[in-house]
C-alpha cells in the first residue's frame, strides 16, 4: 500500500494499523440501522440486518478482516464485474463490444433504457448483466453457469455453491428483468433463448460469496488477474484494464460519479449487500451489510471504503 511501512504486522503482539482501523471502522458504523434490507427479491427480506463483516486482502496475499466476514450471502450484482471479465476472455473484446456499451447510464440499475443504437449502457447495469450471460450462453449453452460458477470460484480461491431459495425467489419475481431480456431479444442482443439466458443470469446472482471471498475476488484484479492467494492466474491483465475501467465508471450506478469522487476505487455493489473493490497493485476489498441506501448501495459498506480510503489515502488519483 501506499507509503505502508505503518500497515504491517509490527510484531510483538501488537495489531497492525490497519487492522486496528478496520476494528474501528467495525466498531463504528455497527451501530448505524439506516437503510433498508432489498425486498424487491422476497428471499433477501429475511438477512440479518445487524451482520456486517470487512475483510481487506492485499496483492501479496495478506488477509485482514474483522465481524462477520466469513457470512455467507448472495453475490448479486457484484457477479457483474467478473462475469463481464469472464465474457471477455471467453468471446473476445470485440464480441463483447459489438452486444454491449461502455457508457455510464446514470440511470437506477434496473433501467430499461437502452442506448440509441439499441445496447445495453454497460455491463454493470442489469440490461448489460443479461447481455453478457447471453455471450456466455452463445458458446457454452446449458453448460454456462457451470462455466460461471468455476470462474468466480477462481476469483474467490474456492468452490463457491448457490443459495437455491434466493435463485427461486427472483425467479418467480424477476419480470423487470424478464421484460429487459426480451427487449434485448428483439433487438438480437440476446440470439438465443431468453428464459434459458435469464436462468443464467438468477443463478449467477445466487452464488454464495463472504465478505472474505470478495476481498479475494477484488485482490485478483488488484494484482492483474493472478489470485494473490492461490498464484492462479484467472484472466489476463487485459481483461482486467477493461474490467477495472466499467467499474470505475459505472460500478455503483446513478452513484458512480460521487463514488469515485470521494473514494476513488473501482468498485462493485449487490443488493445482498456485498461491495468490491479494488486499488490496483495494491489491494482488494470485501465488505458485507445488508442495509441498503436509495442507490440500493451498503450503508455501512460505502461508510467503510469512505473511511479507509480517507485513512490511507487510496483514492487512485
Ligand atoms: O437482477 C437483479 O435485480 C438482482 N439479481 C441484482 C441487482 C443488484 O444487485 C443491484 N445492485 N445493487
């Protein structure tokens, strides 16, 4: 990390810097109820609003973390970032380029708005989310979540499983999503079936992650796609660029612009409640709470990266 001496483990039994801080970070915005659980999905109404875990993991494999950071919960749109890498190493930029945008839509993440040549704004956004299942669906089929779910497994450094009561739930109630994915149908975004690509995509949303796992997930891109845990290079430092560059400028949606303003970090968020992000070459970051704010971004999460961007000043600019 930048000007780091202070961040290491000084030995002697003291906690380091920044672990202490992460502590504090915890011990401060626990007790911060502001915000709501999701429920537009029924199955995330019943997450336990007080979990809150941090978990910070550096490209040289250092893994800090304090309260629930080995909670599982689903990843949602966080998914969105790897699954765009994953679409860009499987298809191939210009594929990928010729399905979806990379503009930021300053629209809610489940706009229906598309580009006036008749795209998905960016891979982050729902509509882009869809698209990008669909590439994955184009050359693997019914064989494509599985294709998903081991490449966010070499994110994470371990198999990761599906909450299969949270799949149900946005499947039985997913229709915005299902009215996005015929619109891309009809405008051949999406070539092949849609309910078969929507599946694809509920799952993906399903898969269990902690807040631990994201910080890995995010410490792999930091560290130009080689998992800083397990040595495995899971995509090129390529993909990684392009991944990083939608992050940073549509991550967090209609958020983006005042995210990277005061933290200054690519960064993914979910409606689980799980945000990433990731400070190139030096480290990646997991945090975990359920309370949403009106961008359905984590209360406490975004108050931690706020605070530890600010801390050690990590704002990449
Ligand atoms: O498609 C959806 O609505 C959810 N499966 C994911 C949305 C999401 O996580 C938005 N993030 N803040």
């Amino acid at each position: 990390m930048r000007g780091n001496a202070d961040v290491r483990t000084t030995g002697y039994g003291t906690e380091p810097p920044l672990q202490r801080f992460l502590a504090s970070c915890h011990q401060e915005f626990k007790s911060d109820n502001s915000g709501e659980l999701a429920d537009y999905i029924p199955e995330l109404k019943r997450a336990n609003p007080a979990h809150f875990g941090i978990s910070l993991v550096t490209i040289d494999g250092h893994v800090y973390e304090v309260g629930d950071s080995a909670a599982p919960f689903t990843i949602q749109s966080v998914s969105k970032a790897f699954v765009f890498a994953l679409a860009l190493d499987l298809v191939g930029e210009a594929r990928v380029a010729s399905a979806i945008g990379v503009e930021p839509s300053g629209e809610a993440f489940n706009s229906i708005r598309l580009t006036n040549d008749n795209k998905p704004f960016n891979p982050m956004v729902n509509a882009g989310a869809i698209a990008c299942s669909g590439l994955i669906h184009e050359v693997d089929g019914r064989a494509a979540f599985e294709r998903i779910r081991d490449k966010l497994g070499q994110f994470a450094g371990r198999e990761l499983d599906v909450d299969d009561a949270v799949h149900a739930s946005e499947t039985a109630t997913g229709n915005r999503n299902r009215a996005i994915a015929w619109l891309l149908r009809n405008y051949l975004v999406l070539q092949d079936g849609v309910d078969a690509v929507l599946d694809i995509y509920f799952r993906q949303c399903a898969i269990l992650v902690t807040a631990r796992d994201l910080a890995v997930m995010a410490a792999t891109l930091a560290n130009r796609g080689v998992n800083p845990v397990t040595g495995v290079q899971v995509v090129t430092p390529h993909v990684v660029a392009r991944t990083l560059s939608v992050m940073t400028s549509s991550g967090m949606y209609d958020y983006a612009g005042e995210w990277i303003y005061r933290v200054g970090m690519p960064a993914k968020s979910g409606v689980g409640g799980g945000i990433v992000a990731a400070l190139p070459s030096q480290l990646g970051l997991g945090t975990f709470s359920p309370l949403l704010d009106g961008h359905f971004n984590s209360v406490r999460g975004l108050k931690v990266c706020e605070a530890l961007s600010a801390r050690f000043d990590l704002h990449m600019l």
